[in-house]
C-alpha cells in the first residue's frame, strides 16, 4: 500500500530536493527503513530506487555531520550501506537489481568516503557472484567496474584483490571453458565482466601481480576462442556467414584487459610473457593481429595498447617489430577512417616516437607518409567540429616528433595557419608527461627554424602580413599561457564536458580554444593564474621564456608586438609580466 507514494518521491529526485529539503531528515531514513527484509519485495525494490535518488542529500547530510562531530560514527552512511549490502543479497531479483543499482550510484556519489567499507561490501559482493544470474549478475560486474574506477588503487590493496578477484577469474574461466569445449560463441555476459576487469587491472599497480598470470592467460585463451568460433562459422559448407562486428566484442574486452594489466605491471610486463609459456611467445602476434583487424573496434583497443606498451614497457616490442607496428599505426591515421581508430593510432604514434629519444632512425622510413596523414587532421573538418581528443593527439603527437627531430615537422611551421592550430592543440593536451614532451619539441623546431615566428606568413598587403604575424604570435602566447591554468578551473571545465558530452565550449574566440582559458580567468578582476610547474620550470619553463623574449625581438619593428600587447587580455598581460619579465 505505501508503495505507490514512494514512486512520485523517486521520480521528482534531485529535481524536488529544495522543496524536500526541509522534510528528508526525517523522510530519508524512514524509505531507508523500508528496504527491511520483512518488507515486501516490491517494497523494498522501490525504496532502494527512491533512496538512490537522494544520495546527493545523503552525502550532503553526511559532510554536514561529520564536519560538527568529526569523533562521532556517521550512522546515517553506515545504515545505508547495511540496508543496501542486505538487500543485494536478496533472493527476489527486482530487489537485487534494484539494491545493486542504488549501490552504484551511493559508490559515484560518496567516492572516496567509502573506504572504510569497502572489506564488507566487497564481501558481500562475492556472495551475490555465487547466487546472481541474468541482469542481476551484468549490475553487480558494472559495480565492481565503478569501484574500481572511482577509487581507483584504494580498491586494489592485496587484502581486496584477494577477496574478490579470484571468484571473478572463476566465473570468466567457467564461462571460458564451456564456450571451448562446444565451439561456441562465448556468454555474452562475459563482456560486462572483462569489461570491470580492464578497470580493476589499472587500479592495482604492481598489486595484481600475483593474479597477473591467469589473468593474462585469460585474456590470451579468450581472443583464441573467439577467433577460432568465426573462422568455424565461415569455413562451413555453404556458410553464409560474414564477421560481424559483434563477434570481436570479446576480442575488444580482452585487449582492454591486457592494457589494463600493461598500466598495472609496467616495465615487468615483459617477465610475464616470459612466465606463460602457454601464451606469452603469441603475444606480438596478437598485437600484430590485431593492428590489422577488420573490425574497427579490434584496431582501437589494439593501438591503445601498443601506445601503453611504448610507455610503460617498450622492452616488450624489439626494434624490427616496433617498425612493423609503426607502419599499421600510420596506416590508421587519417581524417576518413574511424574516429576512435585515427585518434588511438595517432596517440600510439607519438608514445612511440617518444621512446626512440634522438635517433629517428626508426622514424625515417615512415617520414613522407607520417606527415602526409597528420598535417590535414590540424585543419579543421568541413563540419567545423573536430572529435574530441583528436586536435590534442594530433598536436601532442607532432611535439613529440618535432622531439626526435625537428625535421620531421617542417612542412607545419612553413604554414601559419598550420603552426597555429598546432599550438591551439598543444594548449589542450591534458596529459602532463605529454605536455611536457610536446612543448619541449615545439621548442625545439621554433629554434631550429625561427622562421615561423615571423618570416613565413605572405600575402598581398602589409596589413594582411602583419595581421599574420600577429595570429602567430598569439597563438605561441596562448598556448603558454594554458602552462598557468589552475587546477581547479580544468577539473571545473572537464565536469562541464562531461554534462554536454562532448569537448567544451570555450567563450573566447581568439584563444584557440586552450584548455581552461575562461573569459573568468582571462578577464575577471581576480587574478588566477597560477607558477609554472616547478620541477619543470627551470627547464622548459626557461626555454619558453626565452622563446617569448625572442618573440618580442623579433615583432618590436613595425608596431607588431603592440597589437600582440593590444589583444591580449588583462590577466595574460599580468601574468607575462610577473612570470616572464616581458613588459606588456
């Protein structure tokens, strides 16, 4: 009977929250109450829901409570933690659906509020693992994805992994193992929990390696058993079968898996191929197998991979091999093939060029078509939106070459508007290993060529020269200037991303879209910016001071480096003249 008035509560949610507002300290535990085991099972379902969708004013309740009692035991969070754990543990599956759900969304909301329970939770996670089937069993593997991907290593001391990643393995091995025996395709509802896994896998670090082996065995023995299930398919008689996308989806997990465990292990990765005598000598072929794959999807996760294999452990990849993925890479990159695919194969490109230092001897054989497929995808698309993260891969990926040898960039800095959307890209490279080494090659192929700064742009009147130049010079400033960016406004900025799901939308024209450049802290009259990085700023920091110092040289003829001064806004001025000692 009580029921139905929880419905309109849970509907209304956070839309109805200050109108509530005055009613929840007594409305919220008595729902809470309501998920009791003598309640209904319809009842209870219902009130985990309605519950879940208070848990921003429960974790408003809980800072308040604890911020007036620090000492006190906050009884609130503790019930509702019980409450949902027990329902979860329910036998009438709307209630373990319904109480698994509420649990995720309390785990997104209170994040790291939740280590003290995260021993029982994941406890009484496992007991679900052994009663759960159907869609009970697919929320319970996205929980344990969200966990490990919110709170990230606190989720992966060997105390926990050793709770809960053992049965997890089983329950993939089981699943393994029936699809062998009968050629079959494997469960599908394998992929939700490979998928919890390849979080699971990079939040543990050097923890997973007492499970690493199996794990990886796994992973080999899954995209085995998925290409053998396709090559059946297509070599029977009269087979009409042709691949699918879906029938890689297992192939896509277990990648995603193994990059995981590549984040985790690092440089060690290679003494684990060494250690699966089953599996390990496949390995490259895998990954080769994979650049190549026809489905796009294969090739994406592939390349992510061999850009996290070039980064933590390139050890893995001999020089004639790594040569053999390059040339893949850049057949994957180009504004026509899919966008996931370009993008991963652009990021890998640049984690490869940066691990062959100064030489460039592996780089070389692939110059001409290298640039031939980056340089276009710094113009913008004839839809004027380029994919998210593709502009930054774009310009963090020719840094990085410029790196290894400024030659290699050169058709970028004899064309202005080529120069500037590089550095327009560079300002949003969120990554500060790949900050730093796309700046250092900027640096590096400004100096080799000085050129760009002011001799390069052409065209039918002074007038226009000059406004050339000054789009130039403003694009290097801006791009430094996104050095200074406080935290705070770029998690801001990621969170408004986030919400619009896609790249954000900058207010000021002029400013290359640099990540974190607000019209707030451009123009607003309190003064945010903050010091260069300081293990950087007697390095790189120097090297762009000197670049701007140069700049400034090099435009004060002409009046040019007045309309540099002119267009830029206040706070940037205050900020060259504190922190680069130029006189704006």
């Amino acid at each position: 009977a009580e029921d139905p008035s929880f419905r309109p509560l849970g509907v209304g949610g956070p839309a109805c929250i200050e109108a509530m507002g005055p009613h929840m300290p007594q409305l919220y535990p008595y729902i809470l109450g309501q998920t009791r085991p003598e309640n209904l099972p319809q009842l209870r379902s219902i009130s985990c829901w309605t519950v879940s969708r208070y848990a921003a004013w429960a974790l408003d309740m809980h800072v308040q409570e604890t911020t007036q009692a620090p000492d006190q035991q906050n009884n609130l969070l503790l019930t509702l933690v019980e409450n949902l754990v027990q329902c979860a543990l329910d036998h009438d599956a709307r209630v373990q659906v319904a109480a698994m759900s509420a649990l995720g969304v309390v785990v997104e909301h209170f994040q790291q509020i939740l280590v003290p329970f995260l021993q029982p939770i994941y406890q009484h996670l496992m007991q679900c693992l052994a009663m759960y089937t159907g869609r009970s069993l697919l929320i319970l593997y996205d929980v344990m994805g969200v966990l490990a991907d919110v709170l990230g290593p606190v989720t992966a001391t060997p105390q926990l992994l050793d709770i809960y990643l053992p049965p997890l393995l089983t329950k993939w091995e089981t699943m393994l193992t029936l699809a062998s025996t009968h050629n079959t395709e494997l469960d599908r509802s394998c992929l939700p929990l490979l998928e919890s896994l390849a979080f699971v896998a990079s939040a543990s670090g050097s923890h997973l390696q007492s499970h690493a082996l199996r794990l990886f065995n796994l992973c080999m023995a899954t995209t085995e058993c998925c290409t053998l299930h396709v090559a059946l398919l297509q070599s029977e008689p009269n087979s009409r079968h042709r691949a699918r996308e879906e029938d890689s989806d297992a192939t896509v997990c277990a990648l995603d898996v193994l990059d995981g465990v590549v984040e985790a292990l690092g440089s060690s990765f290679p003494s684990l191929l060494e250690a699966s005598a089953a599996h390990g000598p496949a390995f490259p072929s895998l990954l080769r197998a994979s650049c190549i794959h026809d489905a796009p999807s294969v090739r994406m996760s592939a390349f992510a991979l061999l850009g996290d294999l070039a980064r933590r452990a390139p050890q893995t990849l001999g020089a004639e091999a790594l040569g053999e993925m390059l040339a893949r890479t850049v057949e994957n990159v180009g504004g026509e093939l899919h966008v996931g695919v370009c993008n991963n194969a652009v990021w890998a490109l640049g984690e490869v060029a940066v691990r062959c230092g100064r030489d460039a001897t592996l780089l070389q054989p692939h110059a001409p078509q290298i640039l031939q497929r980056l340089v276009p995808l710094l113009r913008p698309p004839a839809t004027g939106i380029s994919p998210p993260g593709l502009a930054e891969n774009v310009a963090a990926a020719l840094g990085r070459l410029a790196g290894v040898d400024h030659r290699l960039v050169g058709p970028v800095l004899e064309e202005p508007r080529l120069f500037i959307a590089w550095c327009d890209g560079l300002a949003r490279v969120a990554d500060p290993q790949e900050r730093r080494d796309a700046f250092v090659g900027l640096v590096a192929a400004i100096r080799a060529q000085p050129g760009v700064l002011v001799g390069t742009v052409t065209g039918s009147c002074g007038e226009e020269v000059k406004a050339g130049r000054v789009a130039v010079a403003m694009a290097l400033v801006f791009a430094v200037a996104s050095w200074h960016v406080p935290l705070s406004t770029m998690l801001e900025e990621e969170g408004e991303a986030t919400v619009t799901g896609g790249q954000p939308q900058h207010l000021e024209e002029g400013n290359g879209g640099a990540r974190g450049l607000t019209s707030e802290l451009l123009y607003g009259p309190s003064y945010r910016f903050v010091a260069f990085p300081e293990e950087m700023a007697s390095t790189l920091g120097k090297e762009l001071q000197g670049l701007l110092v140069d700049l400034r040289e090099a435009l004060m003829g002409g009046g040019d480096w007045d309309r540099v001064q002119k267009q830029c806004p206040v706070n940037v001025r205050k900020l060259f003249r504190e922190h680069y000692q130029l006189m704006m």
